[in-house]
C-alpha cells in the first residue's frame, strides 16, 4: 500500500486491490451457486431445501462476518498511520471474537432452527433437506470465522491476492466434494441436496488451514508472528472492535437478511416450484453482484488508509471512481440477464415451469441490482471513514421500515404475487442509497472543515 498522487496512480493502486478480491468474491459464491445448481439437478425439493437452507444461514454468516470486518479499517488506518507494531496485537483479539460469535452462531441455532421450520410449515421433503443441510454446515462455522479475520487482516495491508490464491485453491476441492456428497461418487454417500452442506463444511476446514500456512510462509505477512505471539484476551479490545463491528455486522445482516426473508416469505405464501425459481434468480444476480460489493470492500481499504494518512481528497477521488464503477458494471449485466434470463434459469433446472417464473424475477431484479450496486459502493466508503452508525440506521430504516412490509403488502394484497416482495426490496435498496449518499456528503464535509482548523 502506497498513498497515489496522481488519479491515474490511484486507478492503478485501486484497480490492484480490486481484481484480487473480485476473485476472491467471486469464488466464494461460486461455491453457494454449485451447491445450488447441482442440488437442482437432483430434484426441485432438493433445490427448495437448499435456498430455505441458505436463506436461514446466509443473514446469519454475513452478519457476523460483517462485525469481524471492522478489522479490515482498523488495520487500514493503523498502516496509513504509520503504526504497525499494533496491527498484531488487533488481530489476535480478533481471532478470539471470532470464535466466541461461532460459539454463539451454534448456540442460538440449535435452539431455533427447529422452531424456525416447523413454523413455515414446508413440505416434508423440504423441511428434512433444509435442516440436515444447515446441519452439515454447521461443522465449519469455526475455521470459517477465523478464516475470515485471517482475510481482513491480509486485505486491510492491500494484500488481497493472498485470500485470492487461497480461495481459487479451495474452489476445485468444493465442486468435487459437492460432485461426491450430492450423487455419491467416489465412495461417499448420496445424500442430495443435504450434502452440499457437508460439502461446504469441509471446504471452510480448508480454506481456513490455507490461510494458517500463509502467515508462516510469506515474508510480508509472518513478521507479524500471529499463531506465535499470543496476548490475553482483552474485553476492552473486543469492546473497540465492537463498536465498529456490529453497527457494520448489522447493516450487512438487515440487507442480506431481506432477501432472506423474501425466500422464506415465498416459501410460507407460495408453492415449491416458485421457492426454485426464486432461489435461481436470486442466486445468479447475487453472483454479478459479487463485482460491486468486491468494488465496496476495495473501498474500505483504499478510503481507509487513505483517511489514517490525512489524505482526505484521495478518499473523495477513490469514492467517486468506485461508486460509478459499480453502476456501470451492473447497468451492462442488465442488458445481458434481459436477452439470456431463460438460458441461464435452464443452467439450474429442466422444469419450464420453473424456468419460466425465474424468467420474470429476472425482469424486476434488472432494477434492483443498480440500487444495489450504488448502495454498497457508498457504504464500502463510509466503513473506510469509521462511519457505522448513522448507516446502521438507514439500512434497518430502508429495508425493514420500507422495504419489507412494503414487498409484503405488495405480494399478500395485490395481483403481483412473489413479485411484489421484489419490487419491495428494489424501493428500501433505493432507500438506503439516497440515505447512505447524502450520509457520506456530510461526513467528507465535517472532515475536512475539521482539517481546516486543525491548521
């Protein structure tokens, strides 16, 4: 990491960090998309179990992975400021937190997630996959999380071609697992969809032993001697970290949470065959949506260590080059989903009638996406600010003060039907970024009036 002078070096600075997590980002949906394509090509309740298995599961990882990112500006600021010698000290804390929220994570889910089910009234069949796929799961949450800080502490120095290298790595082992535990090849039971939890799990194991190796081996990153200077677990830390964390954590779970929510309202309100084409549509735009939200945690890094250096105009310039990067990239996915929606929803599914409907998600999710993309490339700033809590606010505000109960209505007292919750969660995405721009004009201009008087 370097502070750029020209905006030619600054495209060039952000453009290095950015394809490595684009990889990266990608890659890791990749292996949700092979759980959910080769499900589907076992049955449509396997393809059903597995997206209400999901859904419960996803809000969960991204919310607690959200409040391990606050590692990612915290170390950001600590390189732009010139101090190194703390940044171990924060991520051994960090490591610790993370275990105790997947302490937490196994705690509330074996108390709920019967209850949870049983209350959406499922099929049978669907009901069985969806549990034992999040039970399967289960037995990576821990090297997940840890794996995860391991991520922010690379990517918060610029160094995202380690996590890159990591995952391209452990990408193979996941389809070949999923190959195995699905259909029951080499040697490995058939277990259909509720094997791509397995699957998963012990792909999580791998990523997570990858990552361990990495801060031995490289130069870079073994001077830092995590996994060999340890320090007592300090409250006061985790209380730092926190305070940034779960304002961060929460934003990210009342997004993902909505579309969550939205499978799962489709799943009580509607029939099998609309909960499959649901869960392709959504899992095909949350695949292109990769390229945003890579551009956003690219933007936490760049802003971040752009602020911790006092360089308050490179934060404005890598902002504007990221948001209208992010709108541009989905603006041109949205004329390709329009001409292909039916070929890619065939990818998933032989049924046409499944086909048919994900054809029609496809349509609304063309409007959704832009909002989305300009949403998260705003709050990717703020994060590099340290600015959490006014966002968590707007994001709860958006999405389940107006979006949600207003998809609801939609959907239960209209003709629009599932579609009404889409078009929904299009208006509170729409919401949260009008809210999240004018949040983050007032808090360049309050930095750089503060700026000007520190002089």
């Amino acid at each position: 990491m370097y502070h750029a002078e020209t905006r030619k070096e600054k495209g060039s600075l952000f453009l290095s960090i950015l394809w490595p997590i684009m990889v990266t980002q990608v890659s890791l949906f990749a292996m949700n998309l092979v759980d959910t394509i080769m499900s589907g090509r076992v049955g449509t309740n396997d393809l059903a179990g597995v997206a209400i298995g999901s859904s419960l599961w996803m809000p969960v990882f991204t919310g607690v992975n959200g409040t391990l990112l606050a590692l990612t500006p915290i170390v950001a600021h600590l390189l732009g400021s010139g101090q190194r010698d703390k940044i171990s000290y924060s991520v051994t804390q960090s490591l610790y937190l993370s275990v105790l929220l997947a302490l937490l994570v196994f705690l509330v889910g074996s108390l709920s997630l019967e209850p949870i089910l049983s209350y959406m009234s499922l099929d049978p069949a669907v009901h069985h996959i969806a549990f034992h796929y999040l039970v399967g799961l289960s037995i990576g949450v821990i090297p997940l999380f840890l794996a995860s800080v391991l991520r922010n502490f690379f990517d918060g120095q610029g160094f995202t071609q380690i996590t890159m290298f990591i995952t391209v790595l452990a990408v193979p082992f996941n389809v070949l697992l999923n190959y195995g535990f699905i259909f029951g090849h080499f040697g490995l039971p058939a277990l259909g969809g509720i094997g791509a939890g397995y699957a998963t799990a012990i792909t999580y194991w791998i990523i997570f032993f990858l990552s361990v190796i990495m801060t031995f081996k490289l130069t870079t990153i073994k001077h830092y001697l995590v996994f060999v200077k340890w320090v007592k677990p300090s409250w006061k830390t985790w209380k730092e970290q926190l305070s940034i964390g779960i304002p961060i954590g929460l934003s990210i779970f009342f997004e993902t949470s909505i579309f969550s929510v939205v499978t799962l309202l489709i799943g009580a309100m509607f029939t099998t065959v609309t909960i499959a084409a649901n869960q392709i549509a959504l899992s095909f735009t949350s695949l292109m949506f990769m390229i945003p939200l890579s551009i956003s945690m690219a933007l936490t890094i760049v802003v971040g260590y752009s602020v911790g250096g006092r360089k308050l105009q490179a934060a404005k310039q890598y902002t504007r080059l990221g948001v209208f990067s992010g709108i541009g990239f989905l603006a041109v996915n949205a004329v390709f989903l329009y001409f292909f929606r039916e070929p890619i929803a065939y990818l998933f599914t032989h049924d046409s009638e499944v086909v048919f409907m994900a054809g029609q998600f496809f349509i609304i999710a063309i409007f959704y996406q832009l909002s989305d993309a300009t949403q998260s490339g705003l709050q990717g700033a703020l994060r590099g600010y340290k600015d959490v809590k006014v966002p968590f606010l707007i994001a709860f505000t958006s999405y389940w003060i107006i979006g949600i109960p207003l998809g609801y209505s939609l959907s239960a007292f209209t003709d629009l039907g599932p579609f009404g919750l889409w078009i929904g969660i299009t208006l509170g995405l729409t919401c949260a970024a009008i809210g999240f721009f004018i949040r983050l004009l007032m808090v360049q201009r309050r930095m750089i009036k503060g700026e000007e008087i520190g002089k």
